[in-house]
C-alpha cells in the first residue's frame, strides 16, 4: 500500500485566529498561542489550515492564561462572516436559512475539511450530523468552541435566539456545563458518539433580516471563483475524497469509485477518468485512500473513543470484528485491545 501522508486537514486559518484575538485582547501575551497553532503573527501569510490538535492545545493554553475554564464557550461566540471570507458573506445575505445551508453543505470544505456537516429532514427536524476526519479529539474545550461558534453565526445572521432541540457532543461534559447550557438554551448529550444538532425544521423558512440581493450576487460570484481556483488543487481533491470516503464508510458502506465519481465530477468537474489520473499523479490509487481513511478512523476511534468493538468495525463497514482484527494487526502489529491500552505499537510510523 502506499504510505504516502494524506492531504492536510483542518480548519481555515481565519477561524483559529480567534483564539489567538481572544487572549491579545485579554492583554495576555498571545505569541505562544500563534506558535502551538502554526501560524505567524501576519495573517496575510502563513498556512492555510489548521489541524483540530493544534486549535485544541491552542484552547488549553488560551484556557489557562485568561483563566477562562469555559473558554470554548467565550471565543465561539465571536465568529463573524469575516471568518469564513467571501463565503461568510454569501453566506449572511441569502434571503432564507435555507438558501444559506444549501450553500453552506456544498462549499463548507473552503473553511473546514475535517469535520463535515450533512443535513438531513426528519419530519419536523432538521438533524445536521457532523462528520470527523484524521483523528478530531474528543475535547471539551474544542467541541464547545465548534459547536457554539455554529449556533452563535446562525443567531447572529437571523437576529433570532435561536435555541435548538437536541445538542449532541462527542467529548465529556465540563466541570460545571451550567454556562454552556444556558448558551444552548435545549439538553446536551455530552460523551455522544458523534456530533449532532437537532433543530426545527421550521428554521429553514425564517427570513434573514441581513438578505441582500446585489451583495450575494457580488460575494457568491467571488465564492465561486475562490472554489473553482481550490477545486484545482490535489489537497482539495483528496479531502473532498476522504471526506466522502468517511460517509460512506460510517454508514457501514465500502465506498466505490465509480458510486462516487459523479457527485465528485458535479462538485469539482472530474469526470472519473481525470480523477484517477489526479490521484495517480499523488502516487496514489482509490484503493489506497480507502485503506488511508479506514485506518484513521479506526485507530483513532480506539485511542480516543469508548466505542465497542464491534461499533468501530462497522462504521469502517468490516462485515465482522475479526477483519477489523486483522487489519489493525497488519497496520500496528499489536491486537486493537493493545491499541486502546496505549501500548507501543512496531507500526507506529504507519499511524496517522
């Protein structure tokens, strides 16, 4: 198989500032911030993205010098359209919510492309589920920071307090999640197995009072054009693959090139034959990524979950435990029991 280091994952740049704004306006020196997130002090250079490790230990630090236990909490309710650039801004000027989410589901990786949202009607809610690639820690700090900065940009679009149904986060609860409940306004499920929202679907229909029909055709042409330039790019193409390759996988399906050759040629306009010519042109083959992704997901979920067993082997869609088995076996030469124990694995190298 090919060992090669798969595409960066991330966060746009823009939305891991925020941490390192929060604690330079607390008057706290922030330049050891900026370091643990990878980023220079002008933000006119630098990466474009930043891992969930490096926003992580940025909270913890940021945690500790504004001694700020709920600081997830703080920063993520300062997102803004200018966070996410032009698409925050096609984003805000949509006439209803739900121009603004279709938008959002098919462009969201220009600011994020290791945790994806998919959205989907169930009577009268609206369950957005969200998606996690290349190992996301199951921190407190982290998720209330993504989870917050969500329903802080939707209030602040609509002008609405909008509260939710259901909040599911995948890390445990905080000391005291008194301040991050009364934030969200509806329960928590904290320690859930993945990220959701619950939400009414009625939301859809609500008008924006930020509508604005000659500033979306100026910031979603820009938009466009942004996407069409990153669309290019292999780092696009193999985390729009991954992130795809996820879905499929935690849906207990082994996903096909050929089932998704089509929703990749209508995103990025690859037809199939393009797109294995792409991939062999990074060493790499659809089998590879696969195998790439699979692995990820099940060392991760069994380093830094509680999932069972049998739990892991399907959402990376092994038809019995046993092949999981094997295969972590192959990829650590340790048992996946010995891997959740956090024994040393000879394979480590091949680890994400």
């Amino acid at each position: 198989m090919n060992d090669r280091a798969p595409a960066p994952l991330g966060f746009i740049a823009s939305f891991a500032r925020l941490i390192a704004d929060h604690v330079r306006a607390c008057e706290h020196d922030h330049r050891a911030v900026l370091a643990l997130l990878g980023l220079p002090e002008d933000d006119s250079q630098g990466p474009a993205w930043v891992t969930a490790q490096q926003i992580t230990d940025a909270l913890h630090l940021a945690a500790r010098l504004c001694q700020d236990p709920h600081i997830g909490l703080t920063i993520g309710q300062q997102v803004r359209p200018a966070t996410m650039g032009a698409l925050g801004y096609a984003l805000i000027s949509c006439a209803e919510l739900e121009d603004g989410l279709a938008m959002f589901e098919r462009l969201q990786s220009m600011v994020c492309t290791q945790v994806r949202a998919e959205h989907r009607l169930k009577g009268d809610c609206l369950e957005s589920t969200l998606l996690t690639l290349g190992g996301v820690p199951a921190d407190t700090h982290l998720w209330s920071f993504a989870m917050v900065s969500r329903l802080a940009f939707a209030r602040w679009v609509l002008g609405r307090h909008l509260v939710p149904l259901e909040l599911w986060m995948p890390c445990p609860a905080p000391a005291d999640p008194a301040p991050l409940q009364h934030f969200v306004g509806a329960p928590i499920v904290f320690n859930a197995p993945f990220a959701r929202e619950r939400l009414p679907a009625a939301w859809l229909s609500l008008p924006n009072p930020n509508a604005d029909a000659g500033l979306h055709r100026v910031m979603n042409a820009l938009t466009q054009q942004q996407w069409a330039q990153l669309a290019q790019t292999s780092d696009q193409l193999l985390a729009l693959l991954r992130q795809k390759i996820t879905q499929g996988l935690q849906q207990g399906v082994l996903p096909l090139l050929d089932q998704l050759a089509p929703e990749v040629e209508a995103t990025l306009g690859l037809s199939s034959r393009q797109l294995q010519r792409r991939l062999a042109e990074q060493g790499l083959s659809f089998k590879d990524l696969v195998e790439q992704v699979r692995r990820e997901q099940v060392l991760h979920e069994l380093r830094d979950t509680q999932l069972p067993m049998a739990e892991i082997a399907r959402r990376a869609a092994y038809a019995e435990v046993s092949s999981m088995h094997r295969a972590v076996r192959r990829w650590t030469g340790l048992t996946p029991l010995a891997v959740r124990q956090g024994q040393a694995a000879q394979g480590d190298a091949l680890s994400p």
